[in-house]
C-alpha cells in the first residue's frame, strides 16, 4: 500500500486542520462531544488526521494521549487515509454459515491485499466487519454506506469491477 | 394514482430494491401511467426481497423477489391491477409466513411509510403516548411491570422494576439511553424497526421519559446502520415538528428532547456501561456496577438504560393495556419476541411469536429448512456469546428459563442455522477469537484468556496433545466464566462448551470421551 503523506505546511494540510478546528468548536457545547467530533472529521476528510488530536483536545480540555486512547479504542475509526472506497466484509457466524470464510480469502486474493490495506491502485481499502445486520441475506459486504447480499465471489468481483472503473459507488 | 410499496430496509435495498424502485418509476413514466411510489419498511420475508406490493380493491398483492429486469414484464402481465404473474404471491396477509405470526411489536413494520407521522397515527401510532400523558409516572411503570415485559437486549431483566427505580431516584436530570448497538451476529430486527417504523421506538422513549421524570433521550446506534441513523434522525425532526417531542408533549407540560448518537464498531459497547461511557465522549471500557446505571448512569445521572425491542413493545402495552400483553408467552418469559432467522435457511427473516414456540418450528414450518438442502446440525441462538444447540433440544421451548437450564440463552432472539458442512471446533475458535478482538481489556480472564482459547484450539484440532489441550480449555472457560466483569469474558465460554458439550467429534473426540 502506498500511502501519500503530505507535510503539515502544504496548503492542503493546511486546510484539512482548519476543517478539523471549525468541527471541534462547532460541537464543543454537546455533552460527550468527542465521538460526535470523531465521526465528522472522519466522515469530511476519510480519516481522522494525527494533526487533528491536539486541536480535538484543546477545544475539549482532554490530555492528547486521552483523545488518542480513545481513537484508537474504536474500529471505526482509522488515522490513515483509505482507499476511494471502503468494502467491509463480515466475518460474523451467520455470514460464516453460508461461506463468508471462502469469500473472504477470495476478496483478499481479487485485491491482493490483507485486511486494513488498500489495493494497489487505491481503488479499495478492505475491511473485516462484525456482523452488517443483514443475517438472513449472507455473505454480505458493505461498500462505502450500501449493503450489499448474498456475495459469492462473481457477485464480488461485479462490484470491485464497478468500483474500479466508476468515480463513486452507485448502489 | 396507483399505490405502489418498495422497501427501503438495508436488507431489501441489499439485494437490488433501489433498483428496482428506479424501474419501476422509469416504466411508469415510459408508459405514461402514475404511480405514487411508496418506499417501506421490509415485512420480514428476505427471501422474496425485493417484495413489491400493489394496493387494489382487493388489498394489497405481493410480487417477489421482483428484480429491476423483471418490471417491464410484470406492467405487461397486469402489475398495476395485482394481475398474475410468475412472481405473483397473491395478498401479502395471507402469505402464511406473516399470517401465523402474532406481530405486536412489528405491527406496522412494511405495512406504514416510515417517515410519515399521519401514517403512524393512522394505524394506532400515538395511542399508547395519549393514555401515558393522562396517567401517573408511576402507574405507567405499573402497567410496564404487570405486562411482564423483560429487556430484549440480553439479559431478560424485568423493565418496569428498571423503571422504578429510576422514578424514584432523585436528580436534576435523568435520561432515558436506547440500546440500539444490535452487535449480535443472526440479529437484526431492532435495525428493521427502527428503519421501518421509527416512530414506535421515539414513542417507547418518550412514554419512559415522561413516566421517569426524565426530559432527554440518546438513541445510541451502532455505525454499522447508517441508513438507520438517517431515518431515525428524519423522524424526529418531525416528530419534534409536530409537538411529539420538545418542551411541551402532546400539551402535557412535559418535556422530552431526543437525540441519536453514532457508536463505533465496538461489540462491547452494547454492554450497558460501556455503551454509557462511550456517551459520554470516552473508551468503552465496561464499568464496575453498582452503582446501577438506574441510579448512576449517564454523566452520573439516573438512567432507564433498554434495548431498541423493548422500549418499541411498550406503545402496544400502553395502548391495549398489560394483561393483553402479558397473555401472549408462557411461565415468566412473556409476550412476543421477533424472533430472526438467519443463516443457512431457505426462508430467512423476522417471525414475531409468543415465547413457548420451538426452534424447530421456527426452523422447518418458517425458515423451510436449510438454504443448502442439506441437514441442519447446530443453530447459534442468541448471538456471539450464546450456545450452538444440537437437533436433540430443538423441541425445547423458547422461554427465558428454560433456555438457561440448557446453558443456552434466548438473548436478542437471533438464530443462525448452520448445515452439516459446520465444523464446530472452527466455530469454538471463532468464539474466543472474537472475544479476543472485542474485549475491552479490563479483566486479565477475557483479554488474554480469549486469546489463550484459540491457541490451545488450535493444538485440539492439530491433535496436539489433544486429551490435556482439552482439559485446559475446559479451566480456562471456567477461569472466564467465574472471573470476568461483564458477559463478553463471562459468556464467551457458552458457545465453546456447548461445541465441545455437543459435537466433540468435532473436536477429535468420540462421544464416550466427551465431558
Ligand atoms: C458484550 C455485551 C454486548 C451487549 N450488546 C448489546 C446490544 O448490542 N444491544 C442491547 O440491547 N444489549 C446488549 N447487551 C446487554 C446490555 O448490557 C443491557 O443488558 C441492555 O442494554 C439492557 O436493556 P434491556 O433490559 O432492555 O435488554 C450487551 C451485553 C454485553 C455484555
Ligand atoms: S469481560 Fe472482557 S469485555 Fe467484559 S469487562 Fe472484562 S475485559 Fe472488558
Ligand atoms: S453476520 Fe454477516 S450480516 Fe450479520
């Protein structure tokens, strides 16, 4: 996986913190604000930046490593930037019941990479996932914010293929 | 104009119903005929997702599963009229899927708008909150108590005792918490509700909140849901909109706010306090109880902590009454549980029964068998930490007690149903794996016990010094049984137990062997 880190001085960067600010103040009221704060970082900017912790924990009067004790607590949360999409595949019993197992080794073969990494051509950022509430319709994944059922490995393939070659996912 | 229902459930959406929704429109338009296009909750039949119905003079006619590339022939065959078709199902009631069911809590799950509050009223939403507001918080938890109503989230706790004691705390500010986090594998009916019929579970918080004393409500949903998150969120703006919520309900002069937050991908934090200490802003790591969350729970506040099931049973025993309720079910478990069907079955989906049915009912006169043809040999009841049940006790009913007397737990009502291709020594395995993964590393028992299990697993299968590996695991179970804070170590050992209990062929053992 190839990972672009850009310096904390370029204008992006930049920006980015700005974002991360104007969200932290925006919800520094609410009682249990960090995780609210979390996820809007996460869901603007794809993950939630090392440059982001100090500004987080300043506008909430946390210690830094208390802001990052809990980032790194959730899953959900990732600190690198994914790929263009993300696909979670459950691995959770009632998708084992009906081959999740077998789907599984074939996702990371299809993207030839292991889970919390990104293909090589920054299309996919594969995921495990615990269960997708959708018990009675496995194997499923999740791409990006859609569920998607009963996923053998050429329904896998279709949906890797779309996620290729379109811009977003249109499911 | 006619009426035309799609589901907008993640389940239907997750095999093709948004596209099948966009055909319809587009054949629609094409042809020049209106259609008002209602997108609904699921009525629970996955296996005929997408399930489109019609409304004619006859009531409503069920097609499925209707894919995008069936609609044109299904408008040539007659589709607007409920005319035949291949994929004709005739009236959705009389499918004997639903017909058999005793839906109380699932009353107007597919059948209603999601978002639409006249809807909801229209088929009895709002009752059970005009009775409470008319009535004494303490009688409300009175008739929650005599409904015999116990929490669906897992532990079967009885919810007006719940109740009472926050009633009668005294504080500034109590809250009322949905567990909405729905972490178990094989469950998915709180994420049915609430995508299908939201305002049921804002009605079972505001009716707690105003028997309670309590004036805000947080509905802590799991990220995994995000289309839920948006319609739970939708409906109460709306339902705000409409004086449902806010500082004066229904001109009661009681106040009740609500708010939906997002969890994280944490299984533990459906854990009650862990849950509580992800609200607050911090890692979900479990707290010591007592204090009890109904005394010191959110932000040290008295808390009514339930589950999304239980807090959306609560308009119906408010609005018929508690002994209508609590005539359903058998001994102390009673009322209905929406029992899902899940995994390697045929007809998988959402069956709301009285306790006392079977699992073999559920198994064979609902879920039609395994999805493979093949023999069902263990079915997982009860998510992730609840026991593998073997064929011989498929006739035990479904009843709190009688669960626990077999070491098996009813939990959320989840059943995964697994064919004799199931290798239960792999599934142990996954168990403590999971565990490993999920703990939240308080207690040594489940942090490195978990881990411990699935190495010495892992020499069990190998056949690596298989009778002392298997007398290990069985003193680590009891170590994680007997010495974990909360059920994630403590209930982790069920599921591999009753592998090795009940298949220890599985394991390399014969029968005669088996402990
Ligand atoms: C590891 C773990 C996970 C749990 N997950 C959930 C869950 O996802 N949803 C839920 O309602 N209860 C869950 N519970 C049970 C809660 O701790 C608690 O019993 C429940 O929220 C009480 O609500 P109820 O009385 O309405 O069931 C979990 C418990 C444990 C130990
Ligand atoms: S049993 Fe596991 S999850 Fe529960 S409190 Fe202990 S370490 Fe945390
Ligand atoms: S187990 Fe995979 S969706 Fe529930």
């Amino acid at each position: 996986m190839t990972a672009v880190h850009s310096s904390p001085t370029q204008p992006a960067a930049r920006d980015t913190l700005a974002r991360v600010q104007a969200i932290a103040d925006a919800h520094r009221d609410l009682p249990g604000a960090l995780l609210p704060i979390l996820h809007a970082v996460q869901n603007e900017i794809g993950h939630v930046p090392d440059g982001a912790v100090p500004l987080i924990a300043q506008v909430l009067n946390l210690s830094r490593a208390e802001v990052h004790g809990v980032i790194s607590f959730y899953h959900h949360f990732r600190t690198e930037a994914p790929g263009r999409h993300v696909v979670q595949v459950c691995r959770a019993e009632a998708c084992q019941s009906v081959g999740a197992m077998a789907l599984e080794a074939h996702a990371k073969k299809a993207l030839g990479c292991d889970y919390h990494q990104t293909s090589a051509d920054n299309a996919v950022t594969l995921e495990p996932v615990y269960c997708l509430g959708n018990c009675a319709c496995g194997p499923s994944i999740r791409v990006d914010d859609e569920i998607v059922g009963r996923v053998d490995a050429a329904r896998f393939d279709d949906v890797i293929g779309e996620l290729r070659d379109g811009p977003r996912s249109t499911t | 104009m006619t009426r035309i229902y799609v589901p907008i459930d993640s389940s239907a959406l997750s095999l093709g119903a948004e596209r099948t929704a966009r055909a319809i429109a587009a054949e629609a338009t094409k042809r020049g005929v209106q259609v008002d296009i209602v997108r609904n909750g699921s009525r629970g039949l996955f296996w005929l997702e997408p399930l489109v119905e019609v409304e004619t003079a006859q009531g409503r006619i069920a097609y499925g599963p209707v894919q995008a590339k069936d609609v044109a022939g299904l408008f040539d065959a007659g589709l607007l009229d409920g005319k035949a078709h291949a994929l004709c199902l005739g009236p959705t009631e009389a499918i004997p899927y639903l017909k058999k069911q005793e839906r109380l809590t699932f009353a107007r799950v597919g059948i209603t708008d999601p978002l639409s509050i006249d809807d909801y009223v229209a088929h009895d939403g709002y009752k059970g909150l005009q009775n409470a507001v008319a009535m004494s918080g303490a009688d409300v938890v009175k008739a929650v108590t005599d409904s015999g109503l116990r929490g669906r989230g897992g532990a079967a706790f009885p919810t007006g005792i719940k109740w009472n004691t926050v009633l009668g705390a005294q504080a500034d500010q109590k809250y009322i918490v949905c567990n909405a986090d729905e972490g178990d594998s094989g469950t998915f009916s709180d994420r049915m509700l609430m995508e299908g019929d939201p305002y049921c579970l804002i009605e079972g918080m505001t009716i707690a909140g105003i028997a309670v004393g309590a004036t805000q409500g947080y509905i802590y949903l799991r990220s995994e849901y995000p289309h839920a998150f948006r319609t739970l969120a939708e409906a109460i703006r709306r339902a705000r909109a409409a004086g449902y919520l806010g500082a004066d309900v229904l001109g009661s002069g009681k106040a009740f706010e609500l708010e939906v937050r997002m969890g994280a991908g944490a299984y533990v934090c459906g854990e009650e306090t862990s849950l509580l200490e992800s609200l607050e802003g911090k890692r979900g790591v479990v707290r010591f109880k007592p204090p009890l969350p109904a005394l010191q729970g959110l932000f040290g506040r008295p808390t009514v902590i339930n589950n999304v099931m239980s807090l959306a049973s609560v308009p119906v025993i408010l609005d018929r009454g508690a002994t209508f309720y609590r005539d359903f079910g058998v001994g102390r478990s009673r009322g209905t549980l929406p029992f899902q069907l899940t995994g390697n079955l045929r007809h998988g989906g959402l069956v709301e029964k009285a306790f006392g049915v079977t699992l073999r009912e559920l198994l064979y006169d609902y879920g039609g068998g395994s999805a493979s043809g093949r023999p069902i040999r263990a079915v997982q009841v009860g998510g992730p930490l609840g026991a593998y049940v073997p064929e011989s006790q498929f006739d035990v009913p479904l009843d709190y007690e009688a669960y626990a007397a077999m070491q098996a737990m009813v939990g959320h009502g989840g059943l995964v149903a697994f064919d004799d291709t199931v290798d239960l020594a792999q599934m142990a395995r996954y168990a403590m794996e999971f565990c490993a993964i999920e703990s939240c590393g308080k207690c040594t028992p489940c942090r490195i016990g978990s881990t411990r299990g699935v190495e010495v697993i892992d020499r069990i299968i190998a056949n690596e010094d298989r009778g002392r590996n298997i007398a290990l695991l069985q003193s680590l179970c009891d170590t994680m049984l007997a010495g974990s804070l909360c059920a994630l170590g403590g209930m982790a050992p069920y599921p591999v137990l009753s592998a090795l209990n009940h298949f220890p062929e599985d394991f390399g053992i014969d029968q005669s062997a088996a402990a």
